[in-house]
C-alpha cells in the first residue's frame, strides 16, 4: 500500500483502544489508561480433549468482567471492529513462542445465517490481525456442519451436544501446526470440538487463544512459555 494512501486511511480510520475506544497510535495495543488496567498477562490452560492426544494449550488474555466484557460484547454484537487490532496483536503475542514461525492462524466458523445477520465473523476478524503480527497465513480450515443454538444460552452439558459433530476440517489441516482463535472461552466446548476435526483431519498440532475467558475454570493453569509444559 502506498505510504500516502496509508497515511490517509489511519487518519479517516485511526487506530482505536480495544477497550474503552479512544484513538491511538499505531504504535500502541491500548490507550494508556487501559493499559495499566489490563497489562499483558495472559492466562494459560490445558484444554482436556477426549484422550491425551487431543488435549490442547488455550491462552486467553482477560476475565470475563466489567469493563472488557462490555468491550467484548461491542466487538462481538455492535460493530466495534477496530477492537480486532489490539485484541488480536495481544493474541499474537501470548502465543507465539509455542507457536513458532511455520504456523497457520485460523478461527471458530459462524453460521452463515448469523454471519450475515452481524456482518462479520469476530473470531476471523481475530485471526486475522494474530496472522499478520505472526507473519503466518490465516487459513478457514473449519466450517459449520450445521446450524447450532448460542452456546451462552445453553448448560454445560448441552453445550457439549450442541458442539458435537457441528464442525468439519479442511483437508488443508493436514500437516500443520494450527493456532486456533476465539472471542470467549466459557466450557471450552466450543475449541474442545475445533481442535478433536483438526486433529482427526492430520494437525500437527493445534493451540488456542481467545480474548476472554468467562465463567468457571477449565483447566490447569499452566506456564505457557514453557515448551516442555
């Protein structure tokens, strides 16, 4: 892109902090005041999958509360979707040493219906901005199978059936080491199916990140800059 195009489009579309909104430069993540409300630790689990090998390490960088779940629920439901830049550099950043340089970004499918009723799928728009800081390509290697009910509506154990076979692989899986994003990380039923078809489908491997993580813990907690974890 040219360097006078650019320099127009930041000035009509400045970057914004993913949070509270205000403008920013394009060298920071957050405004300053969010900054140190929010600062960058990033929170680690292991997400149990069926048996060992389909187990699979999930960054998140927030709780779930206050003041970034009203900026989640912006980005996600009314059309905030400069909050993608910093929440996905963030993103980036939690993961990035366990992902490695020869990884390949990808995130949760929507169902068309809602795609087009939103106009925008969050998750990708998060797995675009984490490709770019990365320098990975970001691949749709999943799809939905079938329409499904919102997994916030629905108990534990029915989010467990409502994800179950919803998801299917590209054959692009094979192979490669998988990055797997997400907006909120609640049971983790929703990525526990994601990464089972990625991994059926040859993944090398596959871990996750999301934004938030609300409601109960679900998992250990884990030093997520350790390989050897």
């Amino acid at each position: 892109m040219p360097a006078l195009l650019f320099r127009g489009l930041e000035w009509i579309f400045p970057p914004r902090c993913p949070v509270c909104g205000s403008v920013i430069s394009q060298a920071e993540v957050f405004c300053r005041e969010c900054e140190k409300k929010f600062p960058h630790r990033p929170r680690s689990f292991l997400l149990r999958g069926e048996t060992a090998g389909l187990d699979a390490h999930c960054a998140v960088l927030f709780a779930y509360e206050g003041e970034l779940r009203k900026a989640v629920l912006a980005f996600k439901f009314r059309g905030f979707r400069g909050a993608s830049r910093g929440f996905g550099i963030r993103m980036a950043q939690a993961v990035q040493q366990r992902a490695g340089s020869d990884c390949v970004v990808t995130f949760v499918p929507m169902d068309r219906s809602r795609r087009l009723e939103r106009g925008y799928n969050q998750a990708q728009l998060l797995a675009q901005e984490a490709a770019r800081q990365l320098g990975c390509p970001c691949l749709p290697l999943l799809r939905k199978t079938r329409v499904t009910a919102q997994q916030h509506t629905l108990s534990r154990d029915k989010r467990r059936e409502n994800a179950r076979g919803a998801f299917a692989a590209s054959e692009q899986a094979a192979g490669k080491n998988i990055v797997l994003c997400d907006d909120i990380v609640t049971t983790g039923e929703t990525l526990r199916e994601c990464v089972r078809v990625l991994r059926n489908a040859g993944a090398k491997s596959v871990i996750c990140a999301a934004v938030a993580l609300a409601g109960v813990e679900i998992g250990t907690e884990i030093d997520y800059n350790n390989k050897n974890t």
